[in-house]
C-alpha cells in the first residue's frame, strides 16, 4: 500500500512541479527499491531503453577531457536515449553532460560516468600484475582508494577495474591487466580492489566493475578475444573464483567478456548473467557489455545481426549495451514483436537506476563535479607517496649474485643504460588513464635525485627496445667502461602488454639482449633492471647479469622507487603472482598444474616432459629474492587429523638470518592427494606477508578448515573429500617444508 501512494505521490508531484523526489544517499535498500520503482513508473519505454544505452563520448577508444558538448548528444541526452558515458572526464565536462540530463530531459535522470581508471587515474600505480606482486591486499586497497578520490574528483562515477581473469598464458598481453595465475591471490586482489574503490560509496568513492566476466584469461594460443573452452570443473575452480570473490566484496557491476565460452559468448550467457551470477551468487547489480560485445556476437557466428544479438543479450541478463547500440536501435521493436518482454527492460533499468541512487546522483547529479575539489585532488603529495610506497613494494628481485645489491653507496660512476632508462612514457604501463610522461620519474632521474655530489650518473640509451639498429652500442660501451657498475634497463614498451597486444615471443624485444651481451664484455658488473607486463623469458640475462630486479611498468614514480630499492632503502619484498617460462614454448606452464600419469623425469623417456628443456620454469609462481635471508624451522601440525567441524593450526618459526631488516611473504600450499577427481601437486591457501628485523624471529600460524579442501568433485558439487593431503610452508611454490594431515568424516 506504501508503495502504492508513493508512486502516486511521485506522479502527481512530477506533474505539478517536474520535480523527481530522490531518496537520500545511504537510504535502506528497500527505501531506494520504492524510489526505483517510483521512477520506473514514469517512463516511457524509449525511456527505458534509454537507460540501458552507453555511448563512448568522442571519437575513438580514448578518454575525451573538456570539450564542448555537440548538439547530436545532447539532443540524445535530452530525449532520454543514454543512460551513461564512458570516456567523458572532468568535473567541468562531465558537469555540462549532467547539466543536460538532469535540467533538459523530462524525467531528469543523472547520467553514470564510466572510465578506465585501471591502475590510476592522473598519477600512475604500477600496473595490476605488479600490484599482485606485492602480496598485500591492504596496499592494494589502499591504491584503488587513492585512484578512486583522483578520478571521482575528475567527475568519474565508474572504473571499469579490477580485471579478475586467471591467466596462465604469458602471451596474452592482458595478463598484465590482473593478477595472475591463482585463484586464491587473484580473489584477494580482486575483493582488495573492489573494496578500495567502493568504499562506502560516501565521498569520492567509485563504483567497481569486476570484468571480464567469464574467463576471457583462457584465450586459445593467449590470442586476445580468441575461442576459450575448458572444462566446467576447471572453470569453477581456477577461473571464476577471482569474479565471486569480487561479488562478495560488493562489487555493483559486472563486465561481460568478449569470448565465447564451450561454444556461447560470455554476452549471450543466461548460464553465465543468470544462473552463476544471480541465482548462485545473489548479484544484485548490473552488469555492463564490453565495448560492442553484444554486436560481436554476429561474427562469433551466435546472432544473425545486432536486432537478434540484443535479444539474446538482453534475455539473457546483460543489462546495459556499451557501444554496440543494439538495444537502443531494436529493444522496442523486440518487445513489439513478443521477442523481448518489457518486464525484463524494467528489471535491467532497477538494476542501473538502483546505482545511480546508490551513487546519490539522484540527492544531487553533481556531487562529482566540483571543479576547486578537482584542482585540489589530483597529483596531490598524499597520492604520489602512495604510488611510490606501491612501487617499491611490487619489485621482485630475481636474482642478487654475490649480493651485489643493495649498491653501494660510494660509486663515483654509474652508467645508467638502455631504452629504458631514461624512458618516461614507458613506465605508465598500458591503460594509463591521464598518466603523462611529464610527471614520471626515469630511472636516470631517479639516480641522480638519489645519489650526491660524489657520484656521478651517466647515460646511454644503447638501443631502442624493439629496433635492429646497434648504432647506439658504442657509446653505451664506451661509458659502461668508464664506470663502476651499469645499471641496464631493458624490457617492453608500454604498448606491448595490455588490450590487444598478443605476442608470440616472450624473448626481450629487439637487440636488448645484444647490447647487454656487449656491455658484458667489459666486465663491469651488470644490474638489469626489467619492465614488462609480462613473464618474459630472460635466459641469457639470469645467466650472465649480476642482478635482476623485475619492476613490472611502475607508472609515475618509477625511477625514484627503483633508486630506492637498488641502494638499499627499502628491501624487496615483492613475489611472483605468475610463472616465468624458460621460454615460450614450455606455455602454458603454471605451479597448480595436475601429476599426469607419468610425473616428468628427464632421466626416464616415457615421461609428460619436453626432450629439449628442463622440467623447472625459470622462476616458480610466489618467487622473490631479498636483500636478507630467511630460514623456516620448526614447522609443525596442531594435529594430524580433522573432521569437518575442527581446524589444524599450521606453525612455522621464520627467522632472518641475513644483514638487513627485510620483508618476507610466507606461503601456504595444499596437495589433496587422491580424490573423486585428479587434482593440483599444489595449491596456494595462504600467505602472510611479516617483517623481520635483523636476527629477528617470529611463529607464523595459519589455519586449515575443511572449507578450504573444497573443490567440484566428481558429482559437480563444491566440496572437501575424506582422504590425505600434504601441506606445505616455504618462501615460494618450490622450496618448501613438508607434512602431511587426513580430513576424516
Ligand atoms: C574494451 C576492454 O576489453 C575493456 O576492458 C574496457 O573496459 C572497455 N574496452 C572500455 O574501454
């Protein structure tokens, strides 16, 4: 009855005074589902419609700052036929859009601004995988919190962020885009991000998108956009974790990928929108399409054209139409003819107006716009020192010969070597939002901030990163010779990873390693200092150099952060969220991998191995080097058996042992030995990340429940299995202590 007189009410007054009432922000989801509905009760079905239609404002696929608003879109706005933009930035900007929406249009509803806003927004984090790389959500959240104030402040609404995709294919450039290759650290980061940008949905706090929805990571051959077909226990347990955990940590969108999956692209899925989403995991929000993924469907060879594409979309659950402009041009005509039913339009429209007021767009549509608070926000200390505390924390060391590293602090000459090094562009990574070069720190600045008058930093840039001339090479000898240590910064181009940037290589681009071969020569120690979105392999490198520092693209603060660590203020920390292969053709190669029949053995022929490579990668899943040295002793089981309803608490003292305070990330691994179904030699469940000082000693406790032994048995149903398992304690996926526990029934 309430209900009844609330609509009523909303009529009447819309009619007296074109007032829509707005509930307040923060108001009880049943407050904001009668103000849902009171609004649905006004339109008209175009209006509808309207709101499941985003456009991209400007011309192509980037981000459009400040431009005046062209009359053909705000005659869309006016008439109700968009409901939200992606790629229209700034508070001034977004402020006109709004402006029209909400003064121009007969229902006045706000529009929802979206962008990419995937590892910053003006001021660059490091890219995702070397935000996985740190092992600490807490610091991840952290930077999500920080990109979301920047961009809110720009009049952002929406990141299309985190990408959760479990990739265990190096050659997919988008790998660089998530956090690897496991389920367990992919769904940490992935809740940490979503956490870190929602907030509480208070001030400038952004809407998360958990994309791409489903399994876009298991592209064929690591070709983007490619066929993905997999067995539904392998996608149960391996891929879609990261997406639920996402869910569960309130994510209010969702994005669908463009891939097909077993034969349906992810866009047309009910199983996928509907059944997993929805009805197993209770999603209550919307989900958007990726950039034309509903028209795509037309060469997936799924819909006959984009009418019947947004009839399949749409019934199946995808609520709003990112540029394909299928539901805008057909919707009507669909229910017209019966093949759309205007009930599932209103659902789709609760779902959108449902964030809108959520968001407080109906309170007041310009509570992001607010030009002095932009002015204020962006690039401020506060956000470049979180970038930087990032950045130093998602460096992987690789290798540390000798302990050549921390550098000494008395080098009268150091060579600063490489395209990268003197590289500001670069280290924004892809998807740098409005990152600009202008505001990035080389590494050869980085040096000369850092060292004083008694050093001096020479450079040389030796090549480019993907070019066959060694024209450069002299030169960069010539100062390598006259220097103490070189400090070679080779890699990847920014536009080498990320949407699109398949490769087939995952050797360093060019002649980089040629011209590391030449500095070799002259004998002066080498430190590599490696960007890339991408395990690459680095044989020669791990070879010959004397160090490798992986810093990943590590967006504006980059060459302070890399000074830092290379001298020694602040000790790696980081570890591997991703296998790095030997080379390419050992892909797909990753540590949750199952036994085989014939486990391989290089000493036995008949065995799962190549003729023509070591077993190992290069470097295990969870590796990273440390200034310090850890020693793990006294590991120890509570108990050696449990039922469903107690818990083994795992022990181990972990001790520095080395010369300087430092970091380590302990790890936890589970082998269920036999099953219903063969499963992984090993799983991660748990790492803690501690610091130890010199000498210093600690007890490191995790507990193993029964929940954490599940998985899609035989049967299809998610659960734990009576039976032995060994568990595992170490400083990576491979060097690890051992036991052994039984889960009875
Ligand atoms: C396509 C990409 O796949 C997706 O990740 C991105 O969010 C959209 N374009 C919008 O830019």
């Amino acid at each position: 009855m309430r209900k009844y007189f609330l609509i009523l009410f909303t009529i009447l007054l819309f009619a007296v005074t074109g007032f829509v009432p707005t509930p307040q922000q923060n108001s009880s989801e049943e407050t904001i589902a009668e103000r849902v509905d009171s609004v649905l009760a006004l339109m008209t079905l175009e209006e509808k419609i309207g709101q499941l239609n985003q456009l991209s404002f400007g011309i192509g696929w980037g981000p459009t700052v400040k431009v005046s608003v062209p009359d053909e879109y705000k005659q869309q706005i006016r008439e109700g036929k968009i409901g939200s933009f992606l790629n229209a930035i700034g508070a001034e900007f977004t402020y006109e859009l709004q402006k029209v929406a909400v003064q121009e249009s007969r229902l006045k509803i706000p529009l929802i601004f979206g962008l990419d806003v995937i590892h910053g927004f003006k001021t660059t984090f490091p890219v995702p995988l070397g935000e996985a790389a740190t092992w600490q959500p807490e610091i991840v959240e952290m930077s999500a919190h920080y990109q979301a104030i920047e961009s809110a402040s720009a009049g952002i609404h929406w990141t299309f962020s985190p990408m959760v995709d479990i990739a265990r294919d190096p050659r997919w450039g988008r790998i660089m885009e998530g956090a690897g290759e496991d389920p367990y650290l992919g769904s940490l980061m992935a809740a940490a991000h979503v956490r870190g940008y929602q907030g509480d949905l208070s001030d400038l706090n952004i809407i998360a998108c958990v994309k791409h929805y489903a399994g876009y990571g298991g592209a064929e051959g690591g070709r983007d956009y490619n066929t993905v077909d997999m067995s539904e226990r392998t996608f149960r347990d391996i891929y879609l974790p990261p997406y639920k955990a996402g869910v569960e940590a309130g994510a209010h969108t969702l994005m669908a990928s463009f891939n097909e999956l077993g034969g349906i692209p992810a866009s047309g899925s009910k199983y996928l929108l509907n059944d997993i989403l929805r009805e197993e995991w209770g999603f209550k929000g919307f989900v958007v399409s990726d950039w034309n993924s509903i028209g795509e469907m037309i060469n997936h060879g799924y819909a006959s054209d984009l009418k019947h594409a947004g009839e399949i979309s749409l019934n199946a659950g995808l609520d709003m139409d990112m540029e394909s402009r299928s539901y805008i041009t057909h919707l009507k005509q669909l229910v017209e003819e019966d093949k759309v039913d205007e009930d599932v339009i209103d659902e789709s429209v609760r779902r959108i107006l449902r964030i809108k007021f959520m968001l407080g767009l109906f309170d007041d549509p310009f509570r992001y716009c607010q030009k002095e608070r932009e002015e204020k926000n962006i690039m401020t200390s506060d956000i470049k020192i979180a970038s930087l505390e990032v950045a130093k924390r998602s460096f992987v060391l690789l290798k540390n010969d000798k302990n050549i590293l921390p550098l000494k602090k008395d080098y009268k000459k150091i060579a600063v070597i490489g395209p990268l090094a003197n590289n500001s562009i670069d280290p924004i990574g892809g998807w740098g939002g409005l990152g600009d070069s202008a505001d990035v720190t080389t590494v050869l600045e980085g040096f000369k901030n850092y060292v004083d008058k008694k050093t001096q930093v020479l450079y040389s840039e030796g090549c480019k990163i993907d070019d066959p001339s060694t024209k450069g090479f002299k030169d960069a000898v010539n100062i390598a010779k006259k220097s103490d240590v070189i400090i070679l910064c080779v890699g990847e181009s920014r536009d080498m990873s990320g949407e699109a940037c398949s490769r087939s290589s995952l050797d360093l681009p060019g002649v980089q390693e040629d011209l590391a071969k030449e500095l070799l020569k002259t004998g002066k120690p080498i430190i590599v200092v490696l960007m890339n979105g991408r395990p690459m392999s680095i044989n020669w490198l791990n070879d010959n150099a004397n160090a490798i520092l992986e810093t990943w693209f590590a967006g504006t603060m980059t060459g302070d952060a890399i000074a830092k660590v290379l001298f020694g203020d602040y000790n790696p920390s980081g570890k591997l969220p991703v296998t790095f292969p030997r080379t390419v053709g050992q892909v797909p190669i990753y540590y949750n991998h199952k036994n085989t029949g014939r486990p391989g053995d290089l000493k036995n022929h008949y065995t799962s191995k190549y003729l023509d490579l070591p077993l190992t990668p290069l470097y295990p899943f969870g590796f990273g080097l440390s200034y310090t040295t850890f020693e793990y002793n006294d590991f120890k089981l509570s108990t050696n058996k449990i039922t469903n309803e107690d818990s083994i608490i795992v022990s181990v003292k972990v001790k520095n042992t080395g010369n300087y305070d430092g970091e380590e990330v302990v790890q936890l691994y589970v082998q269920d030995l036999v099953g219903s179904v063969t499963r992984p030699v090993k799983e991660l469940k748990g790492f803690k990340k501690i610091m130890l000082k010199r000498g210093e000693e600690k007890t490191m406790d995790f507990t193993i429940h029964e929940k954490d032994l599940r998985f899609t048995a035989a049967d299809m149903k998610f659960k734990s299995e009576p039976g032995l398992f060994k568990v595992f304690v170490g400083t990576n996926s491979v060097d690890l202590k051992e036991s052994q526990f039984e889960l009875v029934e």
